[in-house]
C-alpha cells in the first residue's frame, strides 16, 4: 500500500516557524514531523510513499535525501506552480496513485497512535472508495455520520453553518482526523479541478455514495499552532 503525505501547505497557523521552514519539517522532541510520520507508517509495513510539496518544496526534498528516505521508496508531487489544496493535491499526484491499490492520505501535520491496520481493514470489508478516520474530540468542524457509519453532513461549530445530505435524525458529530483509506475509483468520481478541498468533493459525493467514517479513540494531535507542539511532546517522545 502506498501513502501521500499532503506536506505542501504554508503552515500560516505555525508562524513564525514557517516564514522560513516548511510545517512538515516543524520539530516535536527533536525529530521533525514528515520523519515522525514516515516511521510511524512503516510501523504498519507502508514503505512506499508520495509526498505532496510547495511551501520551500527544496527544504523537504534536501532533508529526505539528507536521510536516505529513511529507506523508503518516496515520490515528491511537486506543486511548484500553485498551492492546490487537499483535493487538487491528491488529483495532481493521480499519476502515482493509479495501480489500482487502495492508498492512505495522511496529513504531515497530524500526529496519532491510529492503528492504520483496522483502518485498512475496515476500508476494504466495505469496499467504499473513501473511509474517513473520525473521532470524538473538540473540533471547529464535525462530520455527521448515521448509524451505519455512513457521511450525512457537515457542522461548522463556530457558526451553525450545515451542510446536510438528508434531515438530521440524531446523527453522531465526529472530527475528521486527517487521516483517509482511497480507491482509486475516487479519480473517477472527483468533479471539481484546479484548487479544491477534498473535503468539499466528500460532502457533494455523500448524496449519491456511500462515504464510511472509521470511528476511533486513539490519540490524535493537530500540530498546527506553537501551543500544539508543546503539548505533542507530552505524548509523543
């Protein structure tokens, strides 16, 4: 199975780390993120890796090659010419990602204990194209998922903001944690291109497909503002 690692952001909440340093390279107990989480996913036998870059795209590419790739097989996306977002980074990188295997989209930014095997495995006894990792925690957005685990909406905390497939009979309101399984028959479905979040396509798709949330309870750590390292390092040494 291979992994895209979307590291291509700007990382704005993380200044002033990333006025100079990509988010992907920001350091928790001495080991930058991308290093973090290449290991961490060749904990779960991943070593074959697609790695999205924008944001100084040369630090990235110097420090994988600095460090032999960890021993990985890494293919850099290089958005060069546009910062394309979640869901035009994934279409960019289609090319790597034709093989017809399922994938796994992490993002550089997250750190987790997850166990990516039930994730996988709970993808593929549904054959869905896209299962989202989802947890019970504080979050400006939540999903909306029915009883089955399918996508039925979207909640921006913040502003009462909904976006909703069908009325709400009781839906369960869970946060995305940044971590997706893919088939490849996603390609065949996304309509939108250009720059787009993938999230934007996932709510259009969840009125005519079937989208599964894989609920979990491992520790997860959105490592985008300075006070975010600072608690990662409590838990992650």
């Amino acid at each position: 199975m291979k992994a895209l690692i979307f590291a291509a952001g700007k990382g704005t909440r993380l200044k002033p780390f990333t006025d100079h340093h990509p988010k992907a390279l920001a350091v928790v107990n001495g080991i930058p993120l991308l290093e973090r989480n290449i290991k961490y996913l060749q904990g779960f036998g991943i070593n074959d890796f697609v790695i999205n870059v924008y944001h100084f795209a040369e630090q990235i590419i110097n420090f994988l090659k600095k460090n032999d790739n960890f021993g990985a097989q890494i293919q850099i996306s290089d958005e060069k010419e546009e910062l394309l977002e979640t869901g035009g980074g994934l279409i960019f990188a289609k090319k790597f990602l034709q093989d017809g295997n399922d994938f796994l989209i992490m993002n550089a930014d997250i750190l987790t204990d997850l166990n990516i095997s039930d994730l996988v495995k709970y993808h593929q006894k549904n054959e869905d194209f896209a299962t989202l990792a989802v947890s019970d925690r504080t979050s400006s957005r939540k999903l909306f998922f029915n009883p089955d685990m399918i996508l039925r909406g979207w909640l921006n905390v913040q502003t009462g903001e909904q976006r909703l497939a069908e009325f709400n009979k009781g839906f369960k309101a869970l946060a995305f944690s940044g971590v997706h399984c893919i088939n490849p028959a996603i390609f065949g479905k996304i309509k939108r291109t250009g720059k787009f979040s993938i999230m934007e396509e996932y709510l259009d798709l969840m009125l005519t497909e079937r989208i599964h949330g894989f609920e979990h309870n491992a520790r997860l750590i959105d490592v985008g503002r300075p006070e975010s390292v600072l608690e990662a390092e409590k838990y992650f040494k």
